[in-house]
C-alpha cells in the first residue's frame, strides 16, 4: 500500500491556510460593517389653522299692529 | 504523489504567519500575556472616535396648534407652555411630564444626544421666516412672530450642562443656539410661541419645517 501521508498533511495544511485567510478577512469585514444606530430625525415641523368664527345665527320676526278707524256716530 | 518536507515547511509556515497576522492584527500585541498560566488581567486597545448627533425623541417633532380663530382687533399669542384660547390646543411638557389645561394638547419639541459627544452644541432653525408662512389675507395687522426657547427635562441631573435658551429668542431662517453643551443620551424640551395677526389666512394648514442640527461646538 502506498504511503498517503504526505498528502494527507498536505490537505490539512491547505484546509488550515484557507481557514486562516477567512477567518482573517472576517475580522476586518466586521469593523467595517458594524451595527449602525438608526438614522438621527433632525426636522420637524410647527403648524396651526385657523378657522372662521362660527356666524351668529338670525332669525327674522315682525312686530306690527293696525289702528282701525274709530267708527262713526250714527 | 511526493511532497517533500520542504513543502509541507513552507506551507506550515504561511498558515502559521496568517493565524499570527490575524490574531495580533485583530487584538494588538499581548506581549507576555501569552503563555500557559491563568491571567487575571488583559489589554484592549479600543480607539473610540468622537460622533456629535443629536435627534428629534420618536414622534415629538410635529408641533401642531390644531384649529383656531383669530381674535377680532388684535393678535393673538399661542405656546406650548400655557393654555390656549380660541380652540387651539392647549400646551404640555416634552414627554408628557406636565399638560396645561385639559382636552387634546399640542407637542412641543424633544431633543436628545443621540451621539458620543458630552458637549454636543444644539442649534435650530425653521424653513422661513414668520412672515414667510403666518400669512395675512391683505396686509398683516399686526407682524407675525415664531419663537423658542428649551428646558431642561430630566429630573436625573443637567442635561444641557451650559448655555441653556432659556429665555424666548427668535425663530426664522437663521441657526440659533437652542444649549452649547448636552449630555449623551439626555433630552431637552424646545417650547414654540407664535404671535397670529387678526386676519391671518384661514381654511388651509400653516406651517414650516423645522431643522435641528448638532455640533461638537457652538
């Protein structure tokens, strides 16, 4: 049977490089994509209306009388 | 297949050279701290970089006075930190810590240091001057005016630890210095006061935006 374990070493040795390399470029990738808070409200805004005032309410009425003429003397 | 020993040494050597680079790379050197025995102290190197910023607190940036009537022969004067008459709503506290009169009641502004900076400086302004939106129908009567003024709103020690508005000063299109110093994560409540000429234009919102902003000075 032939003898494997040089590449046997070597894989394992390949798989540790490659690791390596990721874990490194990891580390790095997680400064930059840090948790950002959510963004700062910097506006806001003041506002009103204004409405007309309600209108007094008119009812119309008469007053009136009639004087009648006296009646004659007969 | 034949791997010499020179090989596997070389490639022994860089996986061991990148396994360095990282651990010393993402923690600093540790010197002697490396060894087999138990340490009960360490070193992290943490450089924190100063940020000035400043927000408006979630839903208290919208002061709105509700509807109203003018008065008939005079101005009227409306805030935030009194009773209102006419309709417009009465006045409160930032964060609900106090209310003027009853019924529904108008927001004043809350700003908090949202930021890592101890002495961020507080400025603000609005989109226009109050002639530019407290519009007349004619000539104004009498001459429009916006004006603010901050309080301190936590009962835990100063928020803003120097420089406090707190005397009415003008709102217009101009930066204006609301505190020259607030502490991280504190707040401070912005009080609006706006002067409505008698024939103010009526049936449609009158507004303006307004825009905070903050520094790591004045």
């Amino acid at each position: 049977m032939k003898d494997n374990s040089g590449l046997v070493v070597l894989l394992l040795v390949l798989v540790l490089v490659v690791l390596s390399v990721f874990s490194t470029l990891n580390t790095f990738a997680s400064f930059d994509n840090a948790p950002v808070d959510k963004e700062p409200v910097n506006s806001g805004k003041i506002g009103f209306s204004v409405i007309e005032p309600p209108k007094p309410s008119i009812s119309h009425g008469e007053v009136g009388f009639m004087i009648k003429a006296a009646d004659e003397e007969s | 297949m034949e791997v010499s020993n020179r090989i596997i040494a070389v490639l022994l050597v860089l996986a061991i050279a990148v396994s360095a680079g990282n651990f010393f790379g993402a923690t600093g050197p540790l010197g002697e701290a490396i060894s087999g025995m138990s340490v009960t102290a360490g070193k992290t190197n943490v450089s924190v970089t100063s940020q000035a910023s400043i927000t408006f607190v979630t839903g208290w940036n919208q002061t709105w006075f509700g509807q109203g009537t003018t008065n008939a022969g005079s101005s009227l004067v409306i805030a935030t930190n009194q009773a209102n008459s006419n309709s417009f709503y009465n006045g409160s506290y930032c964060n609900n810590s106090a209310f003027f009169g009853t019924g529904t009641h108008v927001l004043p502004m809350c700003i908090q240091n949202d930021g890592n900076d101890e002495t961020t400086c507080v400025k603000i302004q609005a989109s226009a001057s109050p002639t530019g939106w407290i519009t007349c129908s004619g000539t104004c009567a009498q001459t429009p005016e916006a004006r603010i003024k901050a309080y301190e709103n936590s009962t835990a020690g100063l928020s803003c630890t120097s420089g406090l508005r707190s005397t009415w000063g003008q709102l217009n299109g101009t930066q204006r210095w609301l505190c020259e110093a607030i502490n991280t994560t504190r707040v401070i409540g912005v009080d609006v006061e706006l002067t409505l000429p008698q024939n103010t234009n009526s049936g449609s919102e009158l507004s303006t935006t307004i825009t905070i902003s903050g520094t790591s000075d004045c």
